[in-house]
C-alpha cells in the first residue's frame, strides 16, 4: 500500500463528506507474499479514526510462532489492528474451513451482533457467545484447528513455517535473474515471468509450462497479474524436498524457451 496516496484518499474522502469506516491491510499478498507498511498505516488509522483491518490469510498465521522471523517485516505490529482474518489451512495443511476472523475487543463483536435472546436468562454478567456472532448455535469448527494444532505442536509448526521461507529463499537463489523478473515479499510465495518476452508470448509461455511441470508432478500456479499470467511457487507442501526445488529451479531456468 503506498502511504502517500493512502493519505490523499483520506483526505479526498473527507473533502466529499463522506465516511471512511475501514483500511485494510494486507499481511502476505497472493501474488508475492509481500506485507503491507503495517506500522504507518496502523498509526494513520488511529489519527483518523478508522478500523484498521489487517488481511493476514497468507502470512497472520507465522505470528503465532515463537520462531524469530528476522526477515518478516512487520511481524510484531500486528497487534495495531482493529481486526485481523488468518487462514491456518493456507500452510498448515489443515482442513478446511478453519480461517480466522480476530478482534482486538470482543466487546466489539457484542456491540454488533447483539439482540438479546428471550428463551435464554441473559440476566447474569456471563457473556453469551451465541451472540458474539450471526449464528446462535455454531457448528463445531474450531475442533479441526485445535485438533491440527495439537497434531503439529509448536515445534512442528515452528518447523514448518521457518522451512517454507528457507525453501521460497533456495529457490529464488537459483532461478536466472538475468532470464526472469522475479516478484517476492519476506514470506514463502515467489512469482516470475520471463524477460524479453511481450505479454502475449508471457501467456502462452506459462499456459504451456504450467502443463509441461504438471505432467512432471510439480503444481504450480499461473496467477493473472498486471494483465497478465505469470508464474507462482507456493511453498505450502512440508513434503517438498530441497531436491525438489532445485529441480524445479535449474528446469525453469534450462526451459525457458519452451
Ligand atoms: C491475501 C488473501 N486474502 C484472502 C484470501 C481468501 O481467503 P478465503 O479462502 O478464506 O476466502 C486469499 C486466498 O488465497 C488471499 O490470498
């Protein structure tokens, strides 16, 4: 998010009297995995009164590591936000639907959802969570996360997260900075499109790449991005080998005419 015009949308907004609610923020964008100046935008927000929002689907869930993630921008000022949404199953291969939606103040979430039961003696100061929410009666969603959590340990968490971002790293190491523009943030996401290439022969080269990879067991995504589709390596499976990236990397950069 670039802060200047941030700044200029707000002030815009106000000029035509009309009411910001809410900046969202993004923790990890899908395309790159890259994070968003949390800090400033965070601080904006409080001067001007808005909800802060922070998209964390993508990299919320590194937060709850206790691994040092030096190289992870941002990662202790998350808590600035007003709200945060983050998607566990995005890396942790944990079944979904198990994603997130925190809120600094679940006063908050009583304040919206509240309408006041009259079969229930909500008489007591006991807070009725069947009113922190649309649904009264909630299906039981939490045991997939609390049972995968629980799986993995923090270790195994710690371990998964931290061999992500070593792998996007190996990765990008070896892939031909002369041969591609490459795109990536701090986090474990990575896309790349050929130099001297227009954007017709960019899309008919990673349709027919993604297909030739796929045939050789590696998924790989082919995101749209600045009209048009490019290439994109999540590194979201702990089974992916080291083997396997190099792999990947000295194919993509031996086939890059293909
Ligand atoms: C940055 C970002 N936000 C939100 C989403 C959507 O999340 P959900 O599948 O929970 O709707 C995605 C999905 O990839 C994402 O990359």
């Amino acid at each position: 998010m670039d802060i200047s015009q941030l700044n200029n949308e707000i002030r815009k907004s106000k000029l035509l009297g009309k009411k910001l609610f809410s900046v969202v923020a993004t923790f990890g964008t899908t395309i790159r995995g890259s994070i968003d100046p949390i800090y400033e935008i965070g601080n904006i927000c409080k001067d001007n009164n808005i909800w802060l929002h922070i998209d964390g689907s993508i990299g919320g869930i590194f937060a709850i590591s206790n691994y040092k993630f030096h190289n992870i921008k941002e990662i202790d000022n998350l808590n600035i936000a007003n709200s945060i949404t983050i998607n566990p199953q995005k890396i942790l291969g944990i079944t979904k639907t198990s994603s997130l939606l925190l809120v600094d103040d679940m006063n908050k979430l009583k304040k919206a959802f509240y309408t006041g039961l009259p079969y229930i003696d909500s008489s007591d100061d006991v807070l009725n969570r069947g009113e922190l929410g649309v649904q009264g009666s909630r299906p039981a969603e939490i045991i997939k996360l609390w049972l995968g959590l629980k799986f993995l340990g923090k270790d195994g968490i710690d371990n998964i997260l931290s061999s992500s971002i070593r792998k996007k790293f190996l990765f990008e190491n070896i892939l031909d900075k002369n041969k591609f523009y490459v795109y990536s943030g701090s986090l474990h996401i990575i896309s790349f499109e050929p130099k001297n290439m227009n954007t017709n022969q960019i899309n008919t080269w990673s349709l027919k790449l993604k297909k030739i990879l796929l045939e050789n067991k590696f998924m790989i995504s082919r995101p749209l991005h600045k009209n048009r589709y490019i290439l994109r390596v999540v590194f979201g499976n702990f089974n992916t080998k080291e083997s396997h990236i190099i792999e990947l990397a000295n194919f993509l950069n031996n086939n890059i005419n293909e």
